[in-house]
C-alpha cells in the first residue's frame, strides 16, 4: 500500500515534496505532529529535501551508526546523501553505490530502499538492476515514477507508457500520475507539448504549488513550442526563487544560445552552481570530439 496516498495524513507533505517545493517541505511539517507510524516517512522526505537542497553534510551528520544500522529507511537515505555528496565533488561515488547495494540486498521490500538505493543505481549506469529493485512495489506512485524516468532515460517509449497507463487505472488524476504522464509528453513532442505544458502552468502559476522546479518544467514546454519570451519569464521567476537552481541554468544558457545571445556568463554561473552538470560534460564531450575529428586534418594553402 502506498503511504502517501491521498486518504492518509501525509497528503500534504507529500504533495508539497512531489511539487518541489522543498523548504515548505522543511519549514511547514512537524515530524512529532504525525501519528507514530507515519513520523518515520516524514522523517525520510524532510532529509530527502535537504538533499534535494544540496544539504548532504547536514543529512549524513544527523543520522548515526546505530540508527541506520537499525533503520533500513535511515541507511538508504544515508547513503543516498554520501552518493549525492561525491556526486558534486567530482566523485564516482563507487563506496556509496556499494553500500546502497549492501543496503539492498537484505531490504528489498522496503519502499525507501527501493526508491533511494533504486535512484542510486539508475544514476550509476545500472537501470536494469534499479529497476528489478522497483517492480517489488505495493501500489507505490513514487516507484511508479522513477520506473516511467528510467524508460524514458532508456528511450523505452512504450515501456514507459504502458507503466503510466497501469498507474492511471489506480490513482486516477494522482499529481504523480499527470506529472509522469506530462514527462512521455514531453518525449513525444507534437500536440503532447501543449498537453504537458497545461500540467506544468497550472503546477508553476498557482501560490500554492509553484517552485523553482515546476518553473522550469513550464519554461521547458514553452522553448519546444517557440515561445521563447514566456519561456524566459518562467525561468528568471525560477532563477528569483533560486539564483543556484542548476536546471533553470543549464535551460537559460539554451534559451540565449537560442537567442544568439553571448552564452559565456550563463555558462560561468551553471559551472559555478554545477560543475559535474550534464550539460557541461556533454559540451565538454563533444569540444573533445571536434578537436579529434579536426585534428585528422591539414590544412591545404593554395599559393
């Protein structure tokens, strides 16, 4: 059974985690305010927001040896900071990844496990090992989720759809379900572009909802339908909220480079926030591979 379902106490929490909307995540829910069989998963996603924040020092720190050697919740969530923290360093985060799987291995039916140490592998080039961890769900729309991500990473269009539409038959108009519907979306392009972009308006417009995130996701639906001005209203509103926000700065070093704008500033500040940034290894990838192809070369001057 999925504990955040929208019949129980953490709704809310769990609502305000899904939109991104971190620091409400933090500031707004009293773990000693929840029954006892829910301050745990209170617990999980306040640390999991202070990952998301890049607060991995403060997570490690607070969970000790002993908790997490009793608490399979607290040793996935753990680990899954010390991942993240080598992660930014430049690390590959190989002494993490072999103690999620350690942590796996004699918890495999414990949804933090899954959804963490699941992450974790996925972000280690094993999907397939993630997702054999992930089917072991119970009506999980978490797991739901990053099994419709890691299709999609894997351009397993149809996969992907299918898992969305198992999820639709069971949560009906779920947030995770119109978001993750909104992710295929976004893969398919056409129509499917006005379609997800409705879901990311609604989400970034409304007080209640809105976040860096759910900004940037908007801003991202407008670029692929040409709407490059509403597109960069979204993101300096997401930049507002989060001047580090390393999405809304790799989208804003798109959108200028769309614009024929100088990219240098917009590129010095995403290095600055993100150095191990995607886009960044991408560019850095494929200067390497110009210079290889021009390097078979000589140049020829003709008197």
């Amino acid at each position: 059974m999925d504990p955040f379902s929208s019949d129980g106490e953490l709704v809310h929490i769990h609502t305000a985690f899904t939109q991104s909307q971190y620091p409400t995540v933090l500031s707004d829910f009293d773990p000693s305010s929840f029954s006892a069989n829910n301050k745990l998963p209170v617990q999980v996603l306040q640390y999991r927001a202070q990952c998301a924040l890049g607060q991995y020092d403060d997570v490690i720190s607070s969970i000790s040896d002993s908790d997490a050697k009793s608490t399979p919740d607290l040793a996935a969530v753990r680990v899954y900071a010390s991942f993240l923290q080598s992660s930014a360093r430049g690390s590959d985060g190989s002494d993490a990844l072999a103690e999620a799987e350690r942590i796996a291995a004699g918890n495999k039916d414990n949804l933090s496990v899954q959804l963490l140490v699941g992450t974790i592998l996925a972000r280690s080039g094993s999907p397939e090992n993630a997702l054999e961890l992930l089917i072991r769900h119970q009506g999980s729309l978490d797991a739901v989720a990053l099994i419709i991500q890691i299709h999609l990473s894997q351009n397993r269009m149809d996969l992907a759809v299918k898992e969305a539409k198992s999820a639709r038959s069971f949560a009906q108009d779920a947030l995770l379900v119109n978001l993750a519907e909104s992710w295929i979306g976004m893969r398919k392009g056409g129509e499917e572009y006005q379609k997800a972009f409705y879901v990311f308006e609604e989400l970034a417009q409304s007080p209640s909802s809105s976040s860096a995130a759910t900004l940037v996701s908007q801003a991202v639906s407008e670029l692929h339908m040409g709407r490059v001005e509403e597109a960069e209203t979204a993101l300096n509103s997401a930049l507002a909220m989060e001047p580090e926000n390393s999405a809304a700065l790799a989208n804003k070093l798109v959108l200028d480079t769309i614009l024929g704008r100088d990219t240098e500033d917009a590129k010095m500040k995403l290095e600055a926030a993100d150095a191990q940034n995607e886009m960044l290894d991408d560019f850095k990838a494929k200067r390497e591979a110009f210079q290889a192809a021009m390097g078979k070369y000589s140049p020829k001057f003709e008197p």
